[in-house]
C-alpha cells in the first residue's frame, strides 16, 4: 500500500538549486510520468521549501499545500515511513520530498 502513495512523478533538482536553496520546483526537470496539474506545482513546490530548510536527512510529504507527514531520521527509509504514518490517509496521492539523494524504493 505504501508504495501507491508516492505520485509517478520523478524530478531531478539541479545541483545548483540545493546549493543556492532558491528557484524552487520551477528549476526541476521532470522525467517520465503524467503531466503535473497546478495544484501538483503548488504542493511540490511546497514540499521543496520545507525540506530546504533542513540540513539533517528529512521527509515531508504535502498534500494540498499542508504537511501532512514530517519525520527525519539518519535511515531516509526510515523518516519516510514515519512521515506517512503521521497521516496514512492524507499522504495517498500526496508530494513525497527529501532532502537527500534516495537510492532505494520505499515500501
């Protein structure tokens, strides 16, 4: 179940955009997945704002522009799984961000 919360939506962020910590999702190139509405915009963007702001390993995830799970731990496997059990149900179809490079499939 877990694994359909997350949107099939994949960006990569600029090297230069976590440096700078500005230009927001606007600077992101979206690789595959189905066309982002403007609500998805506003969230993501959203999501990238938070998570900007930490410089330990950290997890959010927005759903309509609100947090609706936050969690940051030193395993981001971990923080992901804490964030959605924040609220299960408001995290289905919401914007996972992280701050650091994810290598792995959260289940």
């Amino acid at each position: 179940m877990v694994k359909t919360l997350i949107k099939r939506l994949h960006f990569i962020l600029t090297k230069s955009l976590s440096e700078v910590n500005a230009g927001g999702i606007a600077t992101a190139i979206q690789h595959h997945g189905k066309e982002m509405s403007y609500n998805n915009y506003l969230d993501a963007d959203a999501a990238w704002n938070c998570v900007a702001k930490f410089t330990n390993p950290i997890c959010v995830i927005v759903k309509h522009t609100n947090p609706c799970g936050v969690a940051s731990r030193d395993d981001i496997l971990e923080a992901y799984r804490l964030a959605v059990k924040a609220d299960p149900v408001s995290a289905f179809g919401g914007i996972v961000a992280f701050n650091i490079e994810v290598d792995e499939v959260p289940i």
